[in-house]
C-alpha cells in the first residue's frame, strides 16, 4: 500500500520493485507528455497512484479503467479525497476494456496512447483483445506493460508479444506474478512475425483449460472448485505454483 499525505493508506497491488519500473518506464516519456492508460485500477494504491505521481513529475494524463462498478466508486473518491491535485490530470472510467476503448478511440477523445499498464480481469483473451485495441494507437516509442505476466491471465500475451518484431519485450520475474515491459519500435510488424504470433495465439486457444473456459457453462465450471483446496483453485484458474 502507498499511504497518502493524510496517513490514510490507499490499497493497491504491486510490489514495490514493479511499481519502481513504472516510475523508469514513463519517466522516460515525460518529455512527450504522455498519455497514460491503465486496465484494472482496482482501489488506486498501486499503479495508478505510481503513474499519477509519476505525471506529476512533468505533464501528461491518466485514463484509468476499472470494471467493478464498487470498486471504481471506491477508487475514484478515495483518490480525490486524498490526492486531489493528482487527480486533475485523472480520468477514471467505468466499464469493460473492450467497451471502453472502442468508444474513447472513435471520438478522438484518445488520439494516441503513449503509456499503457494493463492488468484487468483474470483472463488471457482480454490482455490480447486490448493489445489489438491500442497497439495501432501507439507511437513508436510507446511503451506498454503488463502484470500477472507468469500467471494465466497474462501466458498470452507473454508467449504472443516477443514474436511481434515490432515491440522489444522483456519479462521481470519481480514477483511470482511477473511483469511485462514492452517497447514500440516500429509502426506495424512484418508478415513473417504476424504470421507466427497467429500460429502461436491459436495454439493457446486450443489448450484444454482455456476451451473448457470458452465452451463450459460457469456453474458447471464452478463446482470442481467447491471441493478442492484454496491452493489447488489457484493453481488451476490462476497458474499460481502449488
């Protein structure tokens, strides 16, 4: 957690090595005056108050999305209670990335994207779904990272992104979740690499977990979890090592 000037701690994920990356990453885009955009804000104590103070440093602005409705009313008015100046350069919306987006991009209120933090729900296809969304919007230089890059959430676009010859990709084992650091390099990869991160993307849809997750009801899906221990659950729906 990052405490605010008022002793009142905002709660948020990350460890400190990964938030420490951040303030490297977008450091480096001050000078741009970066458009920031993060997936997943969750309360605010973690990445998006490491961005925001970050921006603060120069100029720029954060667009955060966070899906959960609680939590986003949360976030939002605990961050303007405690960081109210921080929060002018804050645009948090609520909703789906897949919704979001599309409609941020469409009425050019997003013209381009220069930072981008994904870390949304626990699934591998968003993380993919919002690559495709941004990347034609980042400039080279941008840069874009991702948590959870070791668990199931993020093995997609971990095992997809260093075969995209137009991005320069590294993953930090900082935590048992990792991260994903990813630089633009050129506009658009070439046929080749597109071609072999295809091959690679549909591979991964056809693994038994992932099509049992797209074709079994939830509830039926649900019910092997009611008997099992808590570490089995992670392990199967999360990746997490036993």
């Amino acid at each position: 957690m990052i405490k605010s000037p008022s002793n009142q701690p905002l709660e948020g994920q990350l460890n400190e090595a990964e938030r420490a990356q951040i303030d490297e990453a977008l450091s480096s885009l001050l000078k741009e005056r970066p458009i920031c955009l993060e997936v997943g804000t969750y309360k605010g104590g973690g990445s998006t108050l490491r961005i925001l103070r970050t921006l603060a440093k120069g100029e720029g602005q954060l667009y955060g999305i966070e899906a959960s409705p609680e939590i986003f009313s949360e976030m939002k008015s605990g961050l303007l209670a405690q960081e109210p100046e921080l929060c002018q350069r804050f645009i948090p919306l609520c909703g789906f990335s897949q919704k979001v987006l599309p409609d941020l991009f469409s009425r050019q209120k997003v013209p381009r994207v220069n930072f981008v933090f994904l870390d949304g729900g626990n699934n591998p296809r968003e993380q993919i779904e919002e690559f495709d969304l941004l990347d034609p919007r980042m400039p080279v230089g941008s840069i874009l990272m991702a948590h959870d890059a070791l668990l199931r959430k993020g093995k997609w676009l971990r095992r997809i992104l260093p075969l995209l010859d137009h991005f320069e990709t590294r993953i930090l084992p900082l935590s048992t979740e990792g991260l994903l650091v990813a630089k633009k390099l050129r506009d658009r990869p070439t046929r080749w690499s597109t071609t072999k991160a295809k091959c690679m993307l549909f591979l991964n849809q056809l693994a038994p977990l992932e099509l049992a997750a797209r074709l079994v009801p939830a509830g039926i899906r649900a019910l092997p979890f009611r008997f099992l221990p808590r570490r089995f659950t992670a392990w199967i729906a999360d990746g997490r090592s036993l």
